[in-house]
C-alpha cells in the first residue's frame, strides 16, 4: 500500500511538474513572437527557391539551436538538404481549332526543354467538368505520366493565376507534358508549343532531434510545412480588399511550424522522453510534398511509432475553441490515445469533419501513412470556409493566438504517454489504401 500511494504521489507531483513546465514555455507572448516572424512580411511569402524561404530556413534552425536539439541523424547542421529538378517556362502557346488561346487561360507543366504536340501525336483529351471537385481533378491529372490536353469548364477560371504560379518541381521529371486550358469546353484540333528551362536545385527541411534515453530507435514525429506561396500581384491585394501583394501564411502553415518550435523547446525542457522525438520542419509541400516526401526515405518505416503533421491551426475549428480534428482518425488507434491522456482537461479531439476532402491523403503525413505508420494531420482549419485560406489576408491578425497556445499544449499532453513508451499506436491497414 505504501508502495501503491508513493507511486501516485510522485505522478501527481509530475504532472503538476508538467502543468507549471507547459505553462511556462507554451505561452502566448512566444507563440505571438514565433508566428509574427515567420508570417511576416521579411519573409516575403516564404516561397520555394526564393531569398524569403531561406530567412524561414535560417529562423527555424537559431530556434532548434536554441531549444537545445540534436542534428538528426548525425548531419553536421539542422538543414536536410537535397536537389530537385526546376522547369521555368520560356514560351507556352496553344490553339484550338486554330484559334489562339490567351496566355491569361493557359497552364503547362512540363520537364522537356522543348515540346511541339497536336492532336496526331499521343495526347489524350480530358476535361474538368462544371460542378467536379476542381482540387481532385486537377491533381489527378497534374500528376498523370502521360500527355494530357486538360480542358477547364469557365466556372473555373478564378482558378487559372494560382495554377500558373505553381512551381514546377519534380524530384524524378517525367517525359509528359500536361497542359490545362481554361475556358474550352470542345476542341477538333489543337497544337501546343512549349520551351521551358530545366534547372537542378537545392532545397531543404529543417530537422532537429531529441534521443530517446532507452527507446533511441523508436521515433515519434512533430512537424509541419514551413513554405506557402511568395508574392503575387498588387491587383490581387486589391481584390482582397487591401493593396498587398505578400501570401503571408500565418495559418498556412507558420502556425503548425511555429507549434513545433515550441513543442520542441518543451519536451526539451521535460527531458524524460524514453522514445527519440523528431521535430521537422518541411519545404515545398505548396508544389507537391516534396520536402515531406524526401524525409520520409531517410527513415525505416517500422521504426516510426507515430507521427503527428501540424497544419493550419491558427484559427478556432467548426466546434470553436479547445478542439481540432485529426485526418484518418479511424485509420489507427492514436486519437483514441490523445483523447485519453487529455481526460483531465476539456480539449477534444475530433475525427476529421470533411472527408470527401480526403485530407489524410493530401498533407505531408501521406507518404509514411502509406507505409502503414500512424501518421495523422491535426489541424482547425475549416475546409469549407477558411476565408483567408491561400489569399493575401493569411496574416497574424486574423489569427486567435489563445486558442493556438491551447491547442500545442493539448498536443504536447496528448502526445506523453507516446513519448515515455507506456502507449503504441496500432498501425495504419495499408492493404485499405489506395
């Protein structure tokens, strides 16, 4: 009996450890001071391959030295480098039936140097019909590996300037072209003319770590994406009502990077995790999930307990504050695991809202998702209304930075009992994914 009440005495004196430890780093004045930085407009939209992306780079690893992480893997710094293939169009013309199309109208990607196409040659015709789910549609296509000649319903054109602003990057560029035109709904005849410059270039995560002390070969992750979408026009700051041309990203996704920044400085601080925790900071996922994709090859999938991608969290979720949602909840056990280890508080944890959005498919948890890890995105964002979502109005002010705090402390309680090795998540039925 003595036994049984010391016990419960030292866990009561640890969380009440933990409380006062939480409080103390997962403050508002330093989500505020994170989130400020990295949306702000020095930043410039922390675009991929631009000098704003590279302050975001610079940032995230001061604070991971500062919060007292390892290099992951033995690499000499905190930057996990590697090299993609850059298409930059030179010229890009299109007609149909003989009629030109207006540059304003038209999308290529494409990673030939130079391409002429009509309709002799094997181009297969496809169209996004008025009323489909534009965003599935057009990555289907966009990621096909053969040529495609993709015809947009009108309803769409609002569509065609962020599509021509996508990067084009590939980490192995197939031969095939894919062109969408905006607009067309029919064509007999057609000719595509392309140039484009092919260019290899250096991108980078940012990954720090924190060795288990008796598990250091079981990992459990925290990250989030830490590009979004550079600068577009002062016409379409005007046509969010203000002159402004900078896509900060505060919610998209500085708010989840700046959760794993302070994730990172708390269970630093804690210092009593059995398992190795990983804290990564991803690039590129706005052009394809590129820099996601590459950390996942660097990890044995079996030895990833459990990974938890942070994305959009600055605003309130459909059921208000102390909650968010976590993509593919039913797909493992780790939800029902969070919400048990949060029993003492009143944050929820729902199972994602939206899921004709397949959204667990859609963020950079995908790639070890598919290798059967438990690996979820927790997020608030409100996919059928987020008003702010990839416009120049994404900025800190729109943001509720109480409730943001809240919910990287839910996070952090959530995820202990994971971290200390007395919790396993089951792991994800790859035989039910397609």
């Amino acid at each position: 009996m003595k036994r049984i009440f010391v016990s419960i005495l030292y866990l009561a004196i640890w969380q009440i450890t933990q409380a006062q430890l939480i409080n103390k780093i997962i403050r508002v004045k330093e989500v505020k001071r994170i989130e400020t930085k990295l949306s702000s407009d020095e930043m410039a939209g922390r675009r991929t391959f631009t000098p704003g992306i590279e302050k975001a780079s610079l940032f995230i690893e001061k604070e991971f030295k500062k919060a007292g992480l390892q290099p992951f893997n033995g690499a000499p710094g905190f930057r996990q480098k590697f090299l993609m293939y850059q298409s930059t169009s030179q010229s890009l013309a299109v007609t149909l039936d003989g009629i030109a199309v207006p540059d304003s109208l038209i999308a290529g990607f494409s990673f030939q140097q130079q391409v002429v196409l009509t309709e002799k040659d094997e181009v297969e015709v496809v169209k996004i019909e008025k009323g489909a789910n534009f965003g599935q549609q057009f990555y289907k296509y966009y990621q096909a590996r053969k040529n495609l000649l993709v015809l947009v319903d009108p309803s769409f054109n609002s569509r065609v300037r962020t599509i021509q602003k996508m990067e084009k990057i590939a980490a192995e560029p197939g031969s095939n072209t894919v062109i969408f035109v905006f607009g067309a709904t029919r064509v007999n005849s057609f000719s595509i003319n392309l140039q484009n410059k092919i260019e290899k270039k250096a991108l980078n995560n940012v990954v720090g770590m924190l060795p288990g002390s008796t598990r250091p070969n079981e990992y459990v992750i925290f990250s989030a994406h830490y590009d979004h979408l550079g600068t577009g026009t002062p016409s379409e700051g005007e046509a969010a009502g203000k002159k402004d041309s900078i896509y900060n990203g505060a919610n998209d996704d500085a708010a989840g990077t700046t959760a794993v920044i302070l994730l990172a400085s708390y269970f630093k601080k804690l210092g009593n995790n059995h398992r190795t925790i990983v804290f990564a900071a991803f690039t590129a996922e706005e052009m394809g999930g590129y820099g996601a994709q590459y950390f996942s090859k660097q990890l044995t999938p079996d030895s990833v307990v459990a990974m938890f991608n942070i994305e959009m969290i600055g605003t309130p979720s459909k059921w208000g504050d102390n909650s968010a949602y976590i993509t593919g909840f039913e797909k493992t056990n780790l939800g029902t695991i969070l919400q048990k280890n949060l029993e003492r508080t009143n944050f929820i944890f729902h199972p994602d809202p939206y899921p004709e959005q397949q959204l667990f498919y859609r963020s950079d948890n995908a790639t070890l998702a598919r290798l059967g890890v438990a690996a979820h995105t927790i997020s608030t964002s409100k996919m059928d209304g987020e008003p702010n979502y990839h416009k120049v109005t994404d900025e800190i002010h729109t943001l509720d930075l109480n409730n943001m705090a809240s919910i990287i402390k839910a996070i952090a309680i959530s995820a202990t009992s994971i971290i200390a090795g007395a919790d396993t998540p089951t792991r994800v039925d790859t035989s039910q994914l397609r």
